[in-house]
C-alpha cells in the first residue's frame, strides 16, 4: 500500500511541474520569460498591473492570489491533502487542477466555485454517494479520480454534464451496483474500477 501511495504522489508531482513550467514565468538569468513564446520580461515588469505576456497574460494573471492555509498553490492548480477540510475551499481563481486527497468530505459542497477544472482527484475521502448530477457545475473536467472513497452505488445521470470526461477512476469503492447507462452521456475513453465489490 505505502509503495503505490508513493507512486501516487510522485505522478502528482510530476503533474504539479508539468503545470508549474507552462502557466508561470520561468526565471531564467535574471530574467522571466512568458510562457508559450521566447519574450524576455525584467523581473520589475512581472506583477506590475500591465499584461507584457500577449499570448498568455502569465505575467499578471497569478499575482496576489492567497492560497488557503491547508493547500499548496501552484499556479491554477491546488493540493489539499492530509487535512480536515469538509469542502473544497474558496480560493478565488480560476483553477485547472485540484487534488482534494485524503481529507474529511462527506459530499460535495462548494463545486460550483471551480467551473474550468480539467483534473480533479478526491480520492481517500468519506464520499458514501454520488446523487445525479453532482458533477454539473465541473462542466470542463477530463480526468475525475474518486478512488477509496465509501461509494455503494453509481446511480443513473450521477456523471451527467461532463460532457469533456475523458477519465473515470473508481478503484477502491465498496460499489455494489452501477446503474443501467450511468456513464451514457460521457465520452469515456478510460474507466478504472478494480477493488469494487460488484
């Protein structure tokens, strides 16, 4: 178990760079460099009020953004692991990753905040249902992981509106049943259900 929990966390990390080095500035001798072209920023030109990164706004687009005392920012994406949050937090910016691991949620509040989220991992939580349409408001997730969560059952429409779902993890869910067409309306290309109890 510690040796895939590991394994688990190296992958996120390698996530968490892969995120650093295309959405922020890269320091490189003295200088910042706009992400997605080669245009050179003095560091007093970063966080200024002027948008100097034409094809990203990467210069001003994460200044004075304040993280939640639980969470590591990276940029758009956020690590909530190991805590006692109930919910997902109010950060106040347009996030594109949440690994919400190993803390206390029972259901899902606060989903309407985080409407662009592409990855979203809520693994190792106290999950026990999925009602229909729960994952409305995270109209532009590609990769869901809900793994060792208490899910029993997957009703009908509970993944309905994720119309973007590329991957669905289940694994590790007591799940007992999964309703007829429960992922109709998903073009799933990836579903991971091992260590249910169908």
């Amino acid at each position: 178990f510690k040796n895939s929990f590991t394994h688990f966390f190296r992958a996120w990390a390698d996530f968490f760079q892969e995120i650093f080095d295309t959405l922020l500035p890269v320091v490189a001798q003295g200088k910042n460099s706009c992400a997605y072209n080669s245009y050179c920023l003095h560091p007093t030109d970063v966080c200024d009020g002027v948008k100097h990164c034409i094809n990203s706004n990467d210069d001003e687009e994460l200044c004075h953004k304040k993280c939640h005392p639980y969470c590591h920012c990276y940029g758009n994406a956020v690590r909530c692991t190991n805590t006692t949050l109930q919910m997902f937090p109010f950060l106040g910016f347009a996030l594109k990753a949440l690994i919400f691991v190993d803390n206390k949620m029972k259901q899902l509040k606060n989903s309407h905040l985080y409407p662009d989220l592409y990855r979203l991992d809520i693994s190792y939580n106290y999950l026990n249902d999925i009602g229909r349409y729960s994952f409305i408001p995270f109209k532009s997730i590609k990769e869901l992981i809900i793994e060792y969560n208490r899910l029993r059952k997957i009703q009908y429409l509970s993944f309905n509106g994720l119309i973007y779902l590329l991957h669905l993890s289940l694994n590790g869910n007591p799940i007992s049943s999964i309703d007829t067409f429960a992922f109709k309306t998903n073009p799933l290309k990836v579903l991971h259900i091992k260590n249910i109890k169908l």
